[in-house]
C-alpha cells in the first residue's frame, strides 16, 4: 500500500520524493535536444526524465477540433500541426532509453495508444505514466496494467467516480503498483485551485501513495505537497521558457528545477519524523532558555527555604522550577550564597 518500485529505488511513504522532469515536447524535434534535456534534468537532481509517445492520427480528431470545438486552445497553430511537431519519433525511444541509462535517470515515457506500449515493453521500462486525459480511455489504461509495471496515474479533472473506475481497472489486471497524482490540467495552473489536500482523499480512499502532477508557476505547489506527504512531484522541465512549443512557457527552467529538487531535499529533511523530542540544536538553548531554582539571599545551612528565599532565572543548572513546590519547606544543608543555583545536594533529602 505505502511504496512501489520504480527503477533502483522505492518510492513512498517514508522514502525521499521521486521527482520527475516531464521534457514533454520540448525537445522541439530534436533528438540531440532530447538527449541534453536528458542530461540537463541529471544535472539538476531529478530521478526521472519523462517523455510522451503518442501519434496525431491515433489521439486526436482532426476534423472533431476543426468544427466542434471553439475553446480547442490558445495555440495560434491548428492543433493537429502542433500535435505533428511536438510528435515523438518511436525509432528514437531505444536511444532515450539508453541514453537514460548511461546517465543514470530513470526513463519514464505516457504511452498514448497500444502500439506504443508494445514498443515500450521490447525496450523495457520500469514504470508507466498515464495522463489524466486518458483515465476514462479504460481500454488503454487495463492493456497498460496487464504489464505488471508500476503505474503513475494523473487525475486531473476528474472525479472521484472516474478515479476509481480507472483503479478498479487496473486492480482487475492484479497489478496493485498504483501512485495517484493529483493535478490541474491547466497550463498553466492557477495556484488558488491546486487543491494539493485533494492528495489525503486520494490516499484514504484508495489506500495508494499520492503524489502531484504540477503545472503551476513557481515551486510553492510541489513545496506544499511534499510537505502533506507527496512521494512523487512532476514538473514540466525546459533549458529555454522563451522558445515556441506549447510546453516551454509553463515549464521550469534549468535554475528553477535545480531550485526545486534543492528545496524539496532542505523540506524532507525539516519534517523529521513524527516523534516529539529534543533536537541535538536544542541541546544548549534548553540549559540557556530555560529557568531553574536561584537563592535570592544568602541561605545559612540548617534553615528552612521559604517563598522569600528562592527565585526562578536563567539557566537552567539548578533544581528545575516545576519542583519549587518540593524545595518550599526542606532544610538547607549547606551555605547557599545569593545568586547561586539551588542543587539537590544543597537540600535535606531525607524529608523529600
């Protein structure tokens, strides 16, 4: 229920997050640029570098946007062509795969039709991706489960209904290797609808780890999730915002994603655990900030301690305050001088 393994490495409750530069299109049809986004997503700490394979003829309507769909998108091109330009060629998926692997990143790839997952599976992945567009295409999304990899299910727009009947579909196949992301599908995402405490429903609901697919602006998004308990975060990545393509503008440059997997490391690191305890940091702070028992006069051996006698300051090298009560009343065996801490010693403690 809490992990899943994806590569080398567990992903998971209890487990560093799994952070995933999705390079998209922004290879720009470019199997060099592919290769140094690649790279680029390595150098700058991420675990995963993601890719889409779909074809334009076998994921979209050419005539379905040309007459039916006014809202289709602020692309200025027709959607079929930005489709085309952004398609990944399926000859050059063996060398990403490869080329992953020299570098030491995980190859992850959302198959967008059946043909692609055969061609998948003949390279070998560890994991699938499957975007929230696809998680009422139930057919592709069972004929991906039957391969037994691990799944990463994006939930943008959608219900919780279609949520569980993409999971019931998946579980059907035997394969329970399941992560849920919840996301916006938006590019880019408004931060005010991010919704990341969507991700606590996700996990009590269907008993999986959680993570969030971000297309927002900025880090606060992934910060937030991880913070509420994400084991994987995805951002869009790119070298250049400022280039054509429909994912550049949205999408994390390389300072900004180093910024992020950087700060995601400092946040795992600062939640700890969920034992309340001293820190090593706290150690002498406790002695400064912290008031023990002081002799406000000059106390003679053999008298009793009263109100009049003792006071409560900084630090704490004495009887600790919280025992005043028992100090109150006991006889002083030793000369205790004003402004020196009250020890156990100094008291009778026979009577205690």
């Amino acid at each position: 229920m809490n992990k899943v393994r994806i590569g080398n490495r567990w992903v998971g409750e209890g487990e560093p997050t799994y952070i995933i530069a999705e390079i998209g299109s922004n290879f720009d049809g470019s199997l060099a640029q592919a290769k140094m986004l690649i790279a680029l997503s390595k150098e700058v700490g991420a675990d995963a570098a993601k890719f889409q394979s779909f074809l334009p003829d076998k994921i979209i309507a050419k005539r379905g946007f040309q007459t039916k769909v006014s809202f289709q998108s602020k692309w200025e091109k027709p959607v079929y062509q930005v489709y085309s330009e952004a398609e990944l060629p399926r000859e050059w998926l063996g060398q990403l795969a490869e080329y992953c692997k020299e570098k030491g990143i995980d190859f992850l790839v959302s198959p967008y039709d059946m043909e692609a997952v055969d061609r998948l599976e003949q390279i070998g992945v560890s994991a699938y991706k499957i975007g929230s567009g696809d998680i009422t295409y139930l057919p592709l999304v069972e004929y991906i489960a039957k391969e037994g990899k691990p799944i990463i299910l994006a939930t943008g727009a959608s219900s919780i209904g279609e949520i569980e009947n993409a999971v019931d579909a998946i579980r059907s196949t035997g394969n329970n290797d399941i992560v849920l992301l919840q996301c916006v599908t938006n590019y880019p995402s408004p931060i005010e609808q991010a919704n990341i405490r969507a991700m606590a429903t996700l996990r009590q609901r269907f008993c999986v780890p959680v993570g969030y697919s971000d297309h927002s602006q900025g880090s606060i998004v992934s910060l937030g999730a991880v913070a509420l308990g994400a084991c994987i975060i995805e951002k869009h990545f790119t070298f250049d915002k400022t280039r054509e393509g429909p994912d550049h503008p949205f999408a994390m440059d390389v300072l900004e994603m180093a910024s992020l997997v950087h700060d995601i490391r400092l946040l795992e690191n600062a939640l700890g655990s969920p034992i309340k305890d001293v820190t090593d940091a706290e150690s002498e702070t406790r002695i400064i900030q912290r008031r023990s028992i002081f002799a406000k006069v000059d106390i003679c051996a053999n008298s009793i301690i009263t109100t009049g006698m003792i006071e409560c300051l900084r630090p704490s090298i004495g009887i600790p305050p919280e025992y005043i009560g028992v100090v109150l009343g006991k006889k002083a065996i030793t000369n205790i001088k004003a402004g020196e801490p009250i020890a156990w010693d100094d008291i009778d403690k026979t009577v205690l």
